[in-house]
C-alpha cells in the first residue's frame, strides 16, 4: 500500500525543484530599475558579443555628476547558480542636452567559467541582498538569418498622445515601405490611441508597444533644452529609448529604422529605400488639397492630422536640418537622437542625397510630407539595398 502510494505521488505530483543555476535573487524585467545607494535607473542588461572579452552590458540612465566609480556588477551565474561580482566600466554617453541626466551604461567583463543568467549592479556599501537582477538578453549572437528584416522604433509617445489618424497613416505607410514590426515606447496616450495600439498589437501583430514610465521616477522635460522645459532628463528619455531599442532588438532584425510618428522617409525617382542617413526636408504647408481621394469622409470623426492632403510645400528657410536613420544595429554602441554617437569598430555612417531618399517631417499643422502621392502611386514594392552603416 505503502508503495502505491510513494508511486501515485512521485508519478502524477511534481516535485519543487531547485536547479543549480537559481541564485536565488530578485529578478524583474521591468525598465526603470533604481540601483540602491544611487541615483542610477537601469532599463535592461544585454551580452555583449562585440568586444575582445565577453561582457555585460547594463543600460541605464545615470546621474552625470554622480561619482559611480565603485560600482560592482553581480552577475548570477547560469551553469552552477553561484554569484560573482566584477568591476563595472562606466560609459556617460555625451548626449544630455545640459539635463542632469543622461544615457549611460555600465560594462562587466564576465570571468571564465560563467554563463550570466542575470545581471545587477551593486554600489558602494550595498548589501548583495539589496540588489534587483535583470535578466540578461541578447545570449545568441546572430549575424544572418534575423527573424525580423525591417523593424520601425517609435520613441517616445507622451502627454496623452492623441494623433490618432496621422499615427495610423503612418503605420499603414510603413507597412507599404516593408516593415514587419513597429515598436512604440509609450509612455502616455489617449483611450482612442489605446484602442487603435491594441488593434495593431493583438490583432494585426505589427505593432509592439513597450512600456516607458520615465515619469514616474524623474523630473522629465518636454522639451530638448532645460531653458525650453526644466527637467531632469531630456525630451521623455527619447535618448535613453532610442539606445535600449538598438540594442533590445540588435539580434532580433537584420535593418532598424529609428522614427518618430509625425516622420517618413520616401525613396525617389524609383522605390529603392537605401540603408542610409537621410536628410529631412522640413516644409511649410502652403495649401493642402480638399477634394482628394485621401480625404475620406470616414476618416472625418477621428482625432489628429491627415497628412495624406498636405502634398504641396515651400522649402524652410531657417537652414535647420537634421537626419533620420536606417541602421544595422549590430554596429551601433551608442544612439543620440539624429545620430549614432559611437560606432562599433569598422561601422559609419553615410549620409543619402535627396535623389534616392528624403525625410518629410509633420509637426501639428506647421510641416508636411514630401512624395506621399507619389509614392502610393507609383510604388507597387520596396527593394532593400544592401547600403550598411
């Protein structure tokens, strides 16, 4: 009886099980990470491949003026569940626009012998049970066959956004360019803007939004300029984002576009879109056309621009200009927010002339889109060429 009983249980009740590799840490996946004994917010921990020594990458945002030099990384070891701490190379991108804050990362060299299942960071004086862990992406390095071959990033979406009609337009067009996926870091938006990211999220599938609560931990700014919007960190942490998306999806897409939703880049003369920094072409509206196709009467209830009928322009006169790019972000080490700061050994970036692309840029009523007719005319499809940074 005594046996039957010892067999019922072991077969048909699942045993806990302790593997080695649990540390036995506190593990989260959310962003926004705050390392205790410092003002430092970690967003997410990456492998990084493309240095001499394996290493961990944790990206945060860091306090400029902070002396962080005794900063230790604990990584949890995923072959026997053991922790070890190393020394973390500090990195203050130089993009802060004069906020207190900026991007920063930290970088741990992982000794041999351990395979990092988690990553934290430990400051000066800190206990190792005070630590939170992050688990660390990107363990699979990939240099072909990427799930994904076109992805957009969209950061940030704040202040309640509300575009609704120009954000779809902008998506649809997107799609016609070829991409497969389009991230949006959302921090806020309007229920009408909620309904529509859950439509393209669950239902299409192309649209992925992850959350950004920057505001519930700093003092964010607006605005690019403290002088502009006093604040902590710049623009929302649109630089922050822009990092932690070329390397959240560095393995996961062969081509990563980083965009803003009132943003297009059009291929012209023929539908070539190259790989490539693209110079926007900042336009005031002089007219914009009523009587159009692209004016549909069941468009008229929904909230935002239609950029659809803005199709003719006057170049800007302020000679202000600025670029937008398509990057391969396995050469990337660190973004700004119309640039790559830092290439990884042997990227560049090469700039496009307006005869094979241009960026049309929509701000509320005062910008318009170049070639938006032109291209949904004419364009039947999208050939990638192959123009790396």
């Amino acid at each position: 009886f005594f046996g039957l009983c010892f067999f019922f249980c072991c077969c048909f009740f699942p045993r806990s099980h302790q593997s080695r590799d649990q540390c036995h840490v506190k593990v989260t996946s959310n962003p926004f990470t705050l390392v205790h004994g410092s003002k430092t917010l970690l967003l997410n921990a990456f492998y990084e491949h493309r240095v001499a020594k394996a290493s961990v990458r944790l990206l945060g945002i860091v306090r400029r003026e902070e002396d962080t030099a005794q900063s230790r990384c604990v990584l949890c070891c995923h072959d026997d569940g053991r922790l070890v701490t190393v020394v973390a190379e500090r990195n203050t991108h130089p993009s802060h626009y004069f906020f207190p804050y900026s991007t920063g990362d930290f970088l741990c060299q992982i000794p041999h012998g351990c395979q990092p299942r988690y990553a934290g960071l430990m400051s000066e004086n800190i206990n190792q049970a005070d630590i939170t862990f992050l688990p660390v992406l990107n363990q699979a390095e990939r240099q072909s066959s990427f799930p994904l071959n076109f992805t957009v990033c969209l950061t940030t979406m704040f202040n309640n956004y509300n575009n609704v009609l120009q954000f779809i337009q902008a998506v649809e067009l997107y799609r016609l360019l070829g991409a497969q996926r389009v991230i949006v870091y959302k921090n806020s938006c309007s229920p009408a803007m909620e309904e529509v990211l859950r439509y393209y999220s669950s239902q299409v599938g192309l649209v992925e939004v992850l959350s950004w609560p920057v505001d519930a931990h700093l003092n964010v700014s607006s605005s690019w300029l403290p002088s502009l919007s006093p604040g902590d960190l710049h623009y929302y942490g649109q630089i922050p984002a822009n990092n932690d998306c070329v390397y959240r999806y560095m393995y996961q897409t062969r081509y990563l576009l980083m965009h803003d939703a009132d943003e297009v880049i059009l291929p012209t003369g023929s539908c070539v879109c190259l790989h490539a920094r693209k110079k926007n072409r900042i336009a005031k509206i002089t007219k914009k056309r009523q009587r159009t196709k692209f004016n549909r009467p069941e468009w008229a209830g929904l909230p935002g621009v239609n950029f659809l009928l803005h199709v003719l322009k006057e170049p800007d006169g302020s000679g202000y200009t600025t670029g937008k790019l398509i990057l391969n972000p396995r050469s990337v080490l660190q973004m700004e927010v119309h640039a790559v700061q830092l290439h990884n050994p042997g990227g560049h970036t090469v700039k496009v002339s307006s005869w094979h692309g241009r960026g049309g840029f929509l701000c509320g009523c005062s910008f318009i889109h170049s070639f938006i007719q032109f291209f949904i005319q004419n364009c039947s499809f999208v050939v990638f060429t192959c123009f790396l940074l």
